[in-house]
C-alpha cells in the first residue's frame, strides 16, 4: 500500500496564501481563508503575524500554527471542502439521502 501524501515544506507567500510542497514532489499555492473557520482560527485571521507562524509538524505531516491549530494535509493535496462547510451546508442530492440531523 502506498504511503500518504504529507506536507514536507510551506512557504507564506501573502494574505492568507501559502506555497506548500508535499512529500510527492507536487508543489501547490493555497488560499487558506476558507479552511479557517471556528474559534481555534480565529486568532490567525485576526493576526497575520500570528497567520505567518505557519510551520510544518514533521510527525504528522501537516501545517499547524503555536496556538494548536493545524489542516488535514489529505484536505489541502486533494483540494477538498473544508469540514466546516459541510457541516454548514449539507448537499442534498435526493429526498431519500436527507436524514434528520438533530
């Protein structure tokens, strides 16, 4: 079985972009504004320096910031919608798929 892909090195490029080189040899630039949502993101957003602390955690080959926030580097190599959104916003293919989510 194939390893995973992981994070090997970022970069901050400007705003909330950053340049990200996984474990593959794919190099990708990434607007991270929209994987940053809830209170654990919250002082990134509000404090680019804090934003620019981006370092990646060579065990779990991710990005991850002082405060304890990091992404799922699967979500950012394949390009996925962040967690958030679907928790927000539920697709809704068919009538018989939509379940009570109470």
């Amino acid at each position: 079985m194939p390893r995973p892909v992981r994070i090997r090195a970022v970069k901050h490029v400007h705003a909330f972009i950053v340049q990200l080189d996984f474990t593959d040899g794919t190099k990708k630039e990434i607007d991270l504004l929209p994987y940053l949502h809830g209170p654990i993101f919250e002082p990134l957003r509000n404090d680019p320096r804090m934003f620019q602390t981006v370092k990646v955690d060579g065990r779990m080959g991710t990005i991850v910031w002082a405060n304890g926030a990091d992404i799922d580097p699967d979500v950012l190599y394949k390009g996925l919608t962040p967690a958030w959104m679907d928790e927000e916003i539920p697709v809704k293919t068919q009538p018989s798929e939509i379940r009570d989510q109470r």
